[in-house]
C-alpha cells in the first residue's frame, strides 16, 4: 500500500474512553488472535518441552509464563498506547528448542533466555533496533510480513480442499459477511465454521475438567554453550522474525509505534518471566495483523481494544493452560486454517502494495528476492526464513542501488534517532 493509499491513525490527542469505543468486532478479532495463537505456535512450544523431557511442572510453568507475559504486554501497551499492540512468544524461537533444548540442562537454558533477554532490553530502550530498520527500504519490511502471512492465506485455501464442508464454510460466511456486514466477517465466519463443525462431527472430543496452572521458579545458570546454542539465536530470531514484521504491521496501518517503548517493555517482560520458563515475549506478527486492520474496527483509534481483548483472552486462559489447551486441541485444523487465512487476507494485500505498489522497480525486485526467500521456509544455524529473507533482499538492494542509497538511509535513520 502506498504512503497515500494507507490509511493513517490518528495521533492521539487525548485519553479516549474504553467504555466508549469498545466493539464486538474488536473484542472477537482480540478472541481470534489468542486462538490462533492456542492452535498454532503454541503446539510448537508443547514438542519442545516433550522433545526436552521437561516435567510436567516445568511445562505448565512454560505455559504459564508466555501466557501472562503475553497477556499483561498486550493489555497494558495497548491502553498506554491506544494501538492495538498484540504480542506473543517466540514461535521460530520455540521451533529452534525443539531441536536444542534436551541438549542442556533446564537452569542453563533458562540462563541462556535471561542473557538473550537482557540483550534485547538493550536493544530495545536504547533505539538501536529502532534505527537499523530504519537503514533498509520500507518496501522490504514490507515483503518480510507479506512472506510472513502469505503461507497462512494459502493454509486457508488449502483446508477448503481438505474439509469443504467447515472450511468452505468460513469462506462463504466469510466472503458474504465482507458484503453485508464488514465489521463482523470474522465473527460470521467463526459462528459458521464452529457450527458446521459441531454438525458435521469434525469437533473433537471436550474434557470440561478445569486443570489450574501456576508458576515454578529455576534459578538460572549460566553456561557459555547454552548461551551461544540457544541464547544468541534465540535473539536474533525473536528481534528479526517476530519484532521487525510485528512493528511492520502497525505501520502498514497507519500507526507510528514507538520502537523503543515497544520492543523494550516486551523484551523486559521476556526477562520477567525467563525464570519461569518464558522462552521470549516480542510483539506479534501473523495475529496482529489479525487487530490491526479494518475488521477489526473501520474506526482505526478503536482497534486498540482488540489489544486489550486480547491480554485480557490470554490472562484468562493462562490459570486454566492445560484445560484451554485440551479446548483448542478439539478444534478443527480447517477451521482455524480457513479463519486464519480469511482474516490475514486484508493485511497481506495491503503489505504486498507497500511491498510493490509504487517506488525504484530495483527495490522492488530486492523486495521480490525477501518475499521468495521468506516464503521458502529456508532455515540455516536454526534461523528461520524470515530472517535470511531480510538479509538476502538487503544484499539484492545494496548491490542494485549503491552504497551511496545505503549512506543516506543510515543518515535519516540517525537524523531521526
């Protein structure tokens, strides 16, 4: 989306109401992104802590910790801020422990979060990650998120084949909703989807047992390898694949997130909740785009509250982990495949013309070169595609438009700073 096609927030002038400018649209897309995130990245999370053979206790400790990090970062930095600032835990960072993890003990591993953590709270106050992005081209961040979505809208279209009936569903309610009442798609598509499902048989089986969930500490220890296996990519993981896409989103819909408030205060709560087992809090991607946009609320200074629906959905599951696991787990893959594709579909057009709409054809084509390598899932010293797509469109516009491009970008970016 060009700078002029975009549609920009408002600042914010005043404090606005809750009371005021809550929406059921808002809360539902606030529902959907903590569902996504239940069905999705967090089944990540699980196999790494079964990989590791961690104890029961450490694994309900795990899940307590990055849901009421989650939580309390989304709440609170969506009311401080009135964004919808929606965060999450390190997905590519779990899938990276699942192949590290049971190579350490735990206490060195939980060593190894606080180091990475710390680092990011550096990173974060200090604006450094603020003006390295600032360094590349906005078409490129651009194409990192549209790589970032893109396999969840294909996931969508692929569950209609697989189940036509839930699948297809969601679609149609989706797509008619769309029409007739914009503002409630997503919800139509969830109510449809859900009961067609129910109908159907495709609903897994229920357990209404309540399974409360709480905190354990370790102490963390610190041993050189796990903080070279697993801290330093963990950072560089959760900083390049999950924080720049995230702040990406929030400015391909009009806001202006402060970087350093944002990438600090998230990182500060990853290393709240390090010695409980929190593998890395940062602000989300793939279910913010879900908040951000217009079916959240056409209203953007009211989308915020899907932020706050959102911490409030997580801190709410994160007492009862197990029981809303056990929840999610009977929901049908297609279903959440096809909503999330659905609902994902306004961001990724709208990331695709920031990407392509308009600018030099040469960082267009060092944007093209971030999306196919982001898209690819390529993954090399567990580091995930998103980052090695970053890196290889940044090569591709370098060697296309010169150092001297590059000089100038890094003079803006300390101008700004």
């Amino acid at each position: 989306m060009s700078v002029d096609e975009r549609e920009v927030a408002p600042p914010v002038t005043e404090r606005r109401s809750l009371r005021a400018d809550v929406s059921l649209s808002a809360v539902v897309a606030g529902f959907v992104a903590v569902l996504v995130s239940y069905t999705g990245p967090f089944l990540v999370v699980l196999q790494a802590a079964r990989t590791a053979g961690l104890s029961t206790e450490q694994t309900t400790s795990w899940v307590w910790a990055i849901s009421v990090g989650s939580g309390l970062t989304c709440l609170v930095l969506s009311w401080a801020t009135r964004q919808p600032v929606i965060t999450a835990w390190s997905t590519p960072g779990a899938a990276l422990l699942v192949a590290s993890l049971g190579s350490y003990r735990f206490s060195d591993a939980v060593g190894a979060y606080v180091v990475a953590a710390l680092v990011a709270v550096v990173l974060g106050f200090s604006g450094w990650f603020g003006r390295l992005l600032a360094l590349l081209p906005r078409q490129l961040t651009s194409a990192l998120l549209a790589g970032v979505l893109l396999p969840f809208v294909v996931a969508g279209a692929v569950a209609v084949g697989a189940s036509p009936v839930v699948a297809g569903g969601v679609v149609v309610a989706f797509v008619l909703a769309r029409r007739l009442v914009p503002r409630y798609a997503v919800l139509c598509g969830l109510v449809v989807g859900a009961v067609l499902a129910v109908v159907t048989g495709a609903l897994g089986p229920v357990s209404v047992g309540i399974e409360l969930a709480g905190p354990r500490w370790t102490t963390p220890t610190l041993s050189l390898p796990a903080v070279v296996g697993i801290g330093l990519p963990l950072l560089v993981v959760t900083m390049a694949s999950q924080n720049a896409p995230g702040l990406t989103v929030l400015r391909n819909d009009g806001y202006e997130p402060d970087d350093r408030a944002l990438v600090g205060w998230t990182s500060a709560t990853w290393l709240a909740t390090a010695p409980f087992g929190g593998h890395g809090i940062n602000l989300a991607a793939i279910t913010a785009a879900i908040c951000t946009g217009r079916e959240s609320h056409p209203d953007p200074r009211r989308r915020y509250v899907a932020g706050i629906a959102c911490g409030a959905f997580y801190l709410l599951f994160a007492g009862v982990a197990h029981s809303v696991v056990a929840l999610f787990q009977a929901v049908p893959a297609a279903l959440v495949g096809a909503l999330a594709g659905t609902a994902l579909l306004a961001s990724l057009v709208g990331s695709l013309r920031d990407a392509f709409g308009s600018g030099d054809p040469r960082v267009h084509e060092a944007a093209a070169v971030t999306l196919a390598v982001t898209v690819s899932g390529v993954s090399a010293w567990s580091i995930g595609s998103a980052f090695w797509g970053l890196v290889a469109g940044a090569a591709v516009w370098v060697v296309a438009c010169g150092r001297r491009s590059w000089l100038r970008r890094r003079a803006r970016g300390a101008g700004r700073a």
